[in-house]
C-alpha cells in the first residue's frame, strides 16, 4: 500500500474512533489499532502523535506492552456500552430491533470481558 493511503486510512480510523466514544454500536479499540498501525508503516510523526500526544495514547502504549487493558478499563467499557445500548433499548419500539440490539449488546459485553487486564505495574 503507498504511503498517502496508509494515512489517509490512519486519519479515518483516528475519525471513525472518536466517533466510536460517542455512538454505542461503533467499536473504538479497533478502529484505534488499524490507525496505530497505519501511522507505524507510514508516518513516525503521526503514529507518535497517536502513542503520546492523542486521548488514546496511554491506552495504546498499555496495549502495545501488554496486549490487555489497563485496571478499570474493563468495567468502564462494560458499564458504558450496557448505559449506551440500554438507553437506545428505551427509546426504539419495535420489537424486533429491540431484540437484535440486546443480543448485541450481550455479545460486545462477552467480547469485553474476555480481554485481559494487567496492571502495568506489575
């Protein structure tokens, strides 16, 4: 892949992220991988903006040291996808969207609560 579509691809990842905070059925943390490993093959500058300068960073240092979440990390996920999703639960009427969207919040909490959690400390 050249190098302008790398970016480009990192920048769009960083974008669709940051939505990923805000919107409960986008995932962040895969989103944040792909531009992390867009910016390594592309940009120094980028992908050390991403590690150190970015909301993101300290997440993806842990990740990049441990391959788990840091402490707490794991019930905030939890807790703000099942908020999010419960809220969205509220609102819709239709009975069969009410259902899919359960199921996926029951398995984006499986999901969550597989990945592993090291203190960075230790």
């Amino acid at each position: 892949m050249g190098r302008g579509v790398l970016i480009a691809t990192g920048w769009l990842a960083v974008a669709l992220a940051a939505l990923g905070v805000l919107l409960p059925l986008l995932p962040t943390t895969p989103f944040l991988l792909l531009a992390a490993w867009c910016f390594s093959r592309s940009s120094p500058r980028f992908h050390q903006w991403l590690l150190y300068r970015s909301w993101f960073g300290g997440y993806l240092r842990h990740w990049q040291a441990h391959r788990a979440l840091p402490p707490n990390t794991k019930w905030k996920a939890m807790l703000f996808t099942a908020l999010s999703i419960s809220i969205s639960l509220f609102f819709i009427k239709i009975i069969w969207v009410r259902v899919l969207l359960f199921g996926l919040m029951l398995v984006l909490l499986a999901i969550i609560w597989r990945l592993p959690v090291i203190d960075q400390r230790q």
